[in-house]
C-alpha cells in the first residue's frame, strides 16, 4: 500500500480526538504528520510513520512516592518483583502479610495508601542515559491507581506489516498529529477492502497479538501535576532500568551502584536543601550545627544531621561497629529516611535487632537513660 496512493482525512487529529471518533470503527490506518521526539528513544514517534491500529490497550498502575517525594509508576500486574508491606494501612481481610507479595496482591488486599518496600536490595538508574548515576529504591508509598492508556497497532511499509511485535503509542503524547486513512484516492472501494482485508490477515498470521505486555517502570515529574485533579495519565515519564545490588556490593556493605561503563558511584538520592514529602507535606530540611554530645542533643527529624553526625548518633546508640559501612555509604541524615530494614541488614551488616533500633531511633525513639 502506497501512502501516497491513499485519500487521507483533510483534518489532523490529537491521539484524544482520533480516539473519541474512531474507536467504535477500529480496525483503522492512520498516518503520523507530526511526530513525538521523548525525553528518552522509547518516547519518539517520526512523522509519515503509518500504523494500522488494532485496538486501544488500557493498564492499570499504581502511583507510588518515596519519601523525598519522587514519584513512580509501577504497572500492578507487574511479575518481576515482590514486595512487603510497612505499614499505613490495615488489610481488608485477615492479618497483615509479611510474606513477599506481587503489587496486585497488595493492592487487592489493602486499602490505600500502604507502604512498602522490595524483597530484594534493588537499585535504578534512568533508562538510556550515559550520565544517569543508580540510586537506591527506596522505600515506598502506595497512594493511588490510575489507568495508562495506549493505541496498539502495527507499522505498515509497502503494503505489509514490518514488526511481528505491536507498537503502543501513549495517550500521554498530546503533542502528536496524525490523519486517518479513508481509502484509495482513485475511489477503488474494492481493492480497498481487499488491501484492508489482506493486512487483516497479516496481523492475525503474523502478528503477535497472543499476549501484549508492558512492564516498564517510570519515574512521573512531580511539577506536571495538578493539585486540583492529578492526571497521571497526562505526564511524559521517565524510563528507569531496575538492578539488584550485587553480592560484592553488599558485603562490602556499601550501597554503591554500576554504571553502564562499570564505574562505580556512591547512590546519593539526597538534597540538603530538598523537600521532604510523604503525604502531601512538604518541609525544607535545614544542617544541625548543634554539637552532639549526649541522647538529648539528637533531634527527633534526623534529615539535617551530616555523615558524621549520623555515625555519632550510632556511637551514642551503642553501634559503633557500623561506623565505617555509614561512612563508606556516604549515610547522612536525609539519605538515613530511605532505607529500610532489609538494606540495614544486607548491605550495611546490620544485625536484625540493631536494625530495629535504628529505625525506632529514627521515628522518635529515644531510650531513657535516667536512673530509676
């Protein structure tokens, strides 16, 4: 099928109005006049690309925040990775699990919000960016589910489908124009149909429509929401790769990451001057330049303590054996919030019990030193 041979629509479409009038007559053929350049390659669509579009494909995700408020985007019925609940909520039915559980268990056995966090030491990095240093995945809140929605289809290039694999175009691309094929511009309604019919076949033949999955895992810019109504679905994201930490990495007891040069980097996801913000309140973090001396100098926010601070804190705690991993981990106070007990444990040698400790100390806990 020649492009040029074909009697186009004379308007061009938004991905929104292509989908409110077409949608009902899918099957359609449409062909892409202004094209999508991303912030990352997977996010690009180049003009005079057609497409012949199957269907409209609608996910299910789940909105989730760290601690420092970065937002992520996980699909629910993600199979990759498992995850234990933190607490937040109550499950609707039966005991709170420990067990690891896949985010559709979670969600379907928890209101929201919940906390959660990885049953394994996992690190991310921005897919597709040389400079891109790994961070920590920190410890999660559930807060909401939306729906992601995408037009699937399969590319067409003289005369015949050329990717065995569909292609999706996000809805979120509302810079994107396209216009709708009509038939052939001599007016040949037969052979129209039978092209139409042919790259039917061709789909249903080749095609691998079996089983569509779309497991990627994106970071949402907190700044393109609206307070008024958060349209996640609306928000160009950015692609993360997921990593497990090593075993060296974790019995050096160091939360270090590899880049894509094998560099080694210190996974620092702080900001001395960021905002804190877990449930929609945010608070600017200020230094501690109160020398610590005793218990009783240690604040109860810890996110403005400093490295040192930090290791003094565990020497007042009686942990002074770890020192050295927080040290080596770069650990201050803001990066302190990000972790949980399983990357205590495994990557900075804590015992169970300490751990505990730690993260008591670090919600207010403090222990009473006075005699009885």
């Amino acid at each position: 099928m020649d492009p040029t041979g074909v009697r186009w629509t004379e308007n061009e479409y938004t991905l929104n109005g292509y989908l409110s009038k077409y949608i009902s007559s899918f099957p359609s053929i449409i062909k892409i006049t202004e094209g999508f350049l991303g912030k990352q390659e997977i996010d690009s669509i180049s003009s005079s690309m057609v497409i012949r579009v199957h269907s409209l494909y609608s996910q299910r995700r789940v909105i989730a925040e760290s601690r420092l408020g970065k937002l992520f985007s996980l699909p629910i019925k993600l199979k990759t990775l498992k995850f234990i609940t933190t607490g937040g909520s109550s499950p609707i039915n039966g005991p709170n699990l420990q067990c690891p559980m896949t985010l559709q268990e979670i969600v379907t056995n928890y209101h929201l919000p919940v906390g959660i966090h990885s049953s394994k030491a996992l690190s991310f990095k921005e897919k597709g960016d040389e400079e891109s240093q790994e961070q920590i995945l920190p410890e999660l809140l559930l807060k909401d589910t939306y729906e992601e929605n995408f037009l699937l289809g399969h590319p067409i290039d003289k005369g015949k489908i050329f990717t065995k694999e569909p292609i999706m175009v996000p809805m979120y691309m509302k810079e994107l124009r396209l216009v709708v094929a009509l038939g052939f511009t001599n007016d040949d309604t037969n052979n129209w149909n039978k092209t139409f019919e042919w790259l039917t076949k061709q789909v249903d033949n080749e095609g691998d429509m079996s089983e569509v999955t779309f497991e990627e895992i994106y970071l949402l810019d907190k700044k393109n929401l609206s307070s008024n109504e958060p349209r996640y679905s609306t928000i160009e994201p950015i692609y993360i790769d997921i990593s497990e930490l090593g075993m060296e990495q974790q019995r050096n007891k160091t939360l270090i990451g590899t880049s894509t040069h094998n560099e080694r980097h210190i996974s620092r996801v702080l900001n001395q001057t960021a905002k804190y913000s877990l449930e929609g309140v945010s608070q600017v973090v200020s230094n501690v330049t109160t020398p610590i001396t005793n218990i009783n100098d240690i604040p109860k926010d810890l996110r403005g303590l400093t490295v040192n601070q930090v290791c003094k804190c565990l020497n007042l705690l009686n942990m002074n054996q770890y020192e050295d991993a927080f040290k080596g981990a770069q650990v201050d106070g803001q990066f302190l919030y990000e972790l949980n007990c399983e990357m205590m444990k495994s990557c900075l040698g804590m015992n169970g019990l300490h751990a505990v400790k730690l993260m008591k100390f670090r919600d207010g806990w403090r222990p009473n030193m006075q005699d009885q």
